[in-house]
C-alpha cells in the first residue's frame, strides 16, 4: 500500500521528543501515525492520531499495538523484538527489521557483529558480572557498558585502572578499551527499502565531562577529506552489512593517529542529527520516513554551518519546567528553539535543543556560548 | 504571560492548511493551541490540542472559544470582528488586532485604506450593485471584486468591456482598473508586539489564467534593485499603517513602466510564502509567532532559489484523493512535499504543495515543469 493512501498507518514504538520530530515531518506526508508509550504524558501524545499507553518491551501489548499498521518503526532501541519477529512473520513492514534492532540493542552483540565484518571498532571483552570483569584488569583503563538497558549515559562508566572494580556494574557488559581520540563524530545514514543509500555530513560531538551526554554538536564536522572517505565508507559499511531499512547514527572515534572506529551505533533518527531540520536540505526525519515508507532518498546536501546545544534541565531543578532566557536567545540571528513538551524538569533531563545557524564557523562558535549562557530549564 | 509558560494558550480562528502549518511550527515552541473550525474534519483537527466545531462568523461560538485563551490569532479573515473586539476589550491578546482584520476583510475598505494613505494602488472605484457598475464602464477593463465573502479566486472575475456587464455582481464591490503588469510579486512582512518589523525577499507569483490561484512561485523574485527597495518600502509602509502585529502578506503588481502598485493584502501566513520553510533561515509560520508572542522576529534570509507549486484538485475528479507521480517527483532532487490531509479532492481544491529548492534558476524551472507534469491530485 502506497504511504500516500488515506488508509496507511505508521506505527511508532516511543512516543519521546524523537517520534514528536517524526510526527512534525509526517505531518507534510499526511501520514496517520499510532504511538505506543509507557508515559501517558509522552511528548507525541498531543500529536498523534492515535496514542497507546503500555510498555514496549511487553510482547502482549506490542504485538497487539502493531497488528493492524503497515508500516512499523521505533524511535527507541529498548523494545520487544519478539513481538516485532512475530508482526514481520504476519506480514507487517518492521523498519528497523527486528534482527537488526536485536543486534544493537544488546551492545555486546553489537560489538561482536562489528568483529565479525572487519569494522574498525576499538578493541573489546565481554564479562558476565564483576569477577569476570575483575580478570580483566590489566585492560584497563576502559568502559564498561551495560549489554542491555543502557541509554543516554545511564549503564555506561568509565574504569580508570583497578582501584575502580568496586563500582563496576556485576551484569553482563562489555568492557572496550579507552581510545584515544582527536575527535568524536557521527554520521548518519539512511537506506531505503530499495537499497538506495544516502549519508549527511558527519557532525562533531562535544560530551559533557561527566554527564556523558552529548552537550552541544558542530556540523559539518572540522575534519580532513582523508578521514571523511574513511567514516564515510565505514558508516556505509554497517548500514549495508546490517541491511538495515531506515536511519543508522553511527558514533566514531577518530584517533590521534588518524585511524576511525566505530563507538556505537543506533538504528533511528538520533540526538546528533536534530541540527538537520534547519541546516540541511533534507532532516533526518524526512529521510527516516522515505526510507521506510520506500520512497526515493532526500538530499543530504548541508547549506550552512550549523551548531546544535541540548537543553538539559540545570541540575537542583525539579518540578514544572520553566524556561530562563528564551526571549534573549532567539533575539540571536540564526537560533531556533525546539521544544520537547516535556512537563516536569530534572536534573540533566533532554527538555528541548536549540539548533543555531551560521555560515561563519567562528560566529557560530561565539552563539553557541551565548545561547549556553543565557538558556536556563529550572523549575 | 510568557508564551513559554505551561499554562499559556493560543488560540486560532480556523483550522485549515495555514493553520496546520502553524501548528508545525507551534510545536517546536511547545505552544498549547486550540482550534475554532466549522469543517469537523478541518486539517488542523489531528494535531490541536483543543478543536472546537463551530462557525468562524458567529459572535457566540467565536466570543466563547476566545475567552480562555491568552493570544488570539486567525488563520482566515473571514471571522465575526465584533467577538474579537468584545475579547480585546476583556483582556485577551488579538493579533491581527481586530481593526486590522475589519480594514482587510472588506476589499471595498481596503482599498480606501491604501488611497487615505498614500500607498499607491491601481485606481478603483466603489459600486453597489450592477447597476451603479454599469454606469462605470468606461473604467473597463476592470477587476470587480465582492467587498466581503470572496476567497481564493471566488468573488473576483475580470470584466473586459461593456458586453461582460451582464455577467457582473450585484453586490457591494469594487471595480479595480486593470493594471498592465509585468510580474506580479508578493511581499510578507512582519511586524512584532514590540514593532519590530521585518520582511521576506519578494515573490514571484504565476497565477493559472482561468482559476486566478497561484499557480507556482518563484523566490527570491528577479527584479531590479529599484523594484526592490521601491517593494519593500510599500510594504513595510502598509504594516506600519495599520500597526498590524502578526504577519502581513502584500501583493504588487510591477508594471510595465516600472511602477510598483498594491493589489491587496492579507494578515496572516500567505500561500505565497510556503517556500519559506524549505529555503529562509525562519519560515512564515515561525515568524507569525515569534511577532503575536512578542518574541525577536527571525532572520528572513533565503538559502536558496526555490519554487513553490500548489496541489490542485484535478478537474472531474471529486472524491477520497490519491496523489498519482509523488514517488517519480520525490526522486527528483530538492522536492519536498506538504500535504494538507483533506480526505476528499474536488476540481482546483488546493490539496497540498511542492517546494522545489536548487541553488540554479533554470534547474529550478526545470524541476518545477517535471513536477508538475508528474504529480497529479486524481480521486
């Protein structure tokens, strides 16, 4: 059935600020979209045409939430796969397909599959709980990372040398060597149920030191042409070797001696890419929904230099989310606000992002640090 | 009230394609938006946080919609100004303020407003039913448009000389010399609750001969400097008149020696601006809140030529629509499709449109003829 007919439906597994952005682009395709969330506040609940409160990761009510769409996606990695194995058996279109969230969601499978196709990826062990681990000492320094429920810094630490084990996590992890880098960036590409495949300009990821989360990102990122083919290709290789249908954000290293590793891959649209909606010709939400509902790629092409700072909420701040420094902010040429919709403010919470555009890389540098000033989620 | 407070409301006289496009852009502000709509399935109703049924004339169900809100605006100046004026008077934030609205609704007071202030405009003159027109027909040719109640080509018909006299309307008119142009152009301007005004690199519009809707735009316009600065000043010159906060669409004739004349206007998001979401740092319909929620206006600076075709109904065709040739078109670099979910098309329905980008004038040509050639609205 073609997208374009008044029957369609697209199912979304996640009803976060990722859906939300997906909605606002299939809004132009005036597609009917299905969200299924555990929070009855989710950010796509006003959005959707129809909203389903339950667990993703409960097969009953996945697989019931996904029968009747026909076109079924994610915007979150922790889902049943089981459930997803089963609609796909039945006839329904999962993109992701469920072997390839299935290897990704468990980072342990994950690296493994990068080993298996000769992807470059820093060097790894697994462990099944903090005995094992503690075996492994003299892999130190590295991180340990959670196969399972790790998200957005939560299950990933850093283990300097062995005067750390005690905090190790006793779960099965994988333990990956400290690279050390020159930069971090992304790429994210896109294939389509066609084949067809498409990359945007990889971005530069700058983390927070000690909250791990991404806190602000450049595109496109300062890199040499050298290292461009390489995490080019190398992005290219793991969407074709996963077959994957939809996007893929792959996160790399590029080292000090000039090699590109793979850190980790996610199979949706993703944090790195949100700076798309303004600067390129095509956002990654356009193009996640061509892919799926196989329809011809978009251009890729960046038109401008573009910065993209997440809102996280201060830290101390709990409670009903209010916004300091707005009105100052968007007083800037070139910064556009997005928010999540999300009611309630915690510490480090993703409120929002603000996506700045400039076609100078310095003014664009100076912006960002008076968007970070200024721009306060409190509560 | 911050428009970034959880508990603010905004609040939007009609629920069509502009109001959809709006709500688009609302969601990145995270506004609380409520919708009045006499269709029950207008396009905006999926995606409202709140849509009331009811008709956009009556005092009653406008007055009632409004009172609960804290920023009203219009998608459609067709609307009961008496409500408006009653809510103004009580509190509520309009914009366009409700005198703005009662200038332009009325095409016979809109063009005394021009002539009162000096904004040049083709010459008119005001007539009451056919017979008054009749004793004016040595002003044909001439365009008769209805005072009140025409929309999008409705109410407006060309009157060539004496012998299409019989075909006039008998209503409160006004009959406008024709103007021998060269192009015609559209300007949107906006203008902030602080009276910041700011406005977007001309237009250019292509009107079908038959159906005088927009056939398909250029932008930025290819016209002279002079033409420019001479386009700009009237336009900034009508939305200082009338003090209107919110958008203000104004449509010029250039003509062949060089003049610049108002056609007329309108205030709110214009057809004529569509492309501004594909191709300038801020679109129309961010524009429009930024200047009723009193925030910075944004930079309108064009990315790139772009083309904007609007998605007609084809005629014969009545009925749930298919879009036939979407793929082929999406396949074509730089095409972005919006469609506007109205279930059923009928003959010049405007169902959606295209937005073609390309950084070359005569690509863009190209692309819009295959488009246009391709994408069809059949039923």
């Amino acid at each position: 059935m073609s997208a374009f007919s008044s029957d369609f439906k697209l199912g979304i597994l996640g009803g976060g600020q990722l859906g939300r952005m997906l909605i606002q682009a299939a809004i132009d395709f005036n597609i009917y979209i299905k969200i299924l969330d555990a929070d009855p506040h989710a950010p796509c609940k006003p959005f959707a045409h129809e909203f389903v409160q339950g667990s993703l990761m409960d097969f009953e009510t996945v697989y019931a939430f996904g029968k009747n769409v026909n076109v079924l996606t994610i915007e979150i990695e922790h889902v049943n796969v089981e459930a997803l194995e089963k609609l796909q058996s039945e006839g329904v279109k999962v993109y992701p397909q469920p072997q390839v969230i299935r290897t990704i969601q468990d980072k342990r499978v994950q690296k493994q599959f990068y080993r298996q196709h000769s992807i470059p990826t820093s060097d790894f062990v697994l462990v099944d709980d903090k005995d094992s681990l503690a075996e492994h000492h003299h892999f130190l320094p590295a991180f340990q990372k959670l196969g399972k429920s790790g998200y957005d810094g939560r299950g990933v630490q850093r283990l300097s040398s062995a005067s750390d084990l005690h905090k190790a996590f006793s779960e099965p992890s994988v333990l990956e060597k400290a690279v050390d880098f020159e930069k971090e960036i992304s790429v994210i590409v896109a294939r389509n149920v066609s084949g067809e495949i498409s990359v945007f300009p990889p971005v530069e990821l700058v983390f927070h030191p000690v909250h791990h989360l991404v806190e602000y990102l450049f595109a496109p990122a300062q890199i040499s042409g050298l290292i461009l083919a390489q995490a080019n290709e190398i992005a290219i290789g793991v969407a074709s070797k996963l077959q994957i249908v939809g996007l893929l954000a792959v996160e790399m290293f590029v080292t000090k001696t000039g090699e590109v590793l793979v850190n980790e891959s996610a199979p949706r649209p993703h944090n790195s890419g949100h700076h798309t909606i303004k600067a390129n010709a095509t956002s990654q939400f356009e193009q996640h929904l061509r892919a799926i509902l196989d329809l011809p790629l978009g251009s890729t092409a960046a038109k401008t230099f573009a910065a993209m700072v997440n809102l996280l909420g201060e830290d101390k701040y709990n409670g009903d989310a209010k916004y300091d420094g707005m009105e100052e902010a968007l007083a800037i040429e070139g910064v556009y606000v997005h928010l999540y919709g999300k009611k309630t403010t915690k510490p480090f919470r993703k409120m929002g992002h603000i996506t700045i555009i400039d076609n100078n890389l310095e003014a664009l540098q100076t912006k960002v640090q008076q968007v970070k000033d200024r721009v306060k989620v409190i509560a």
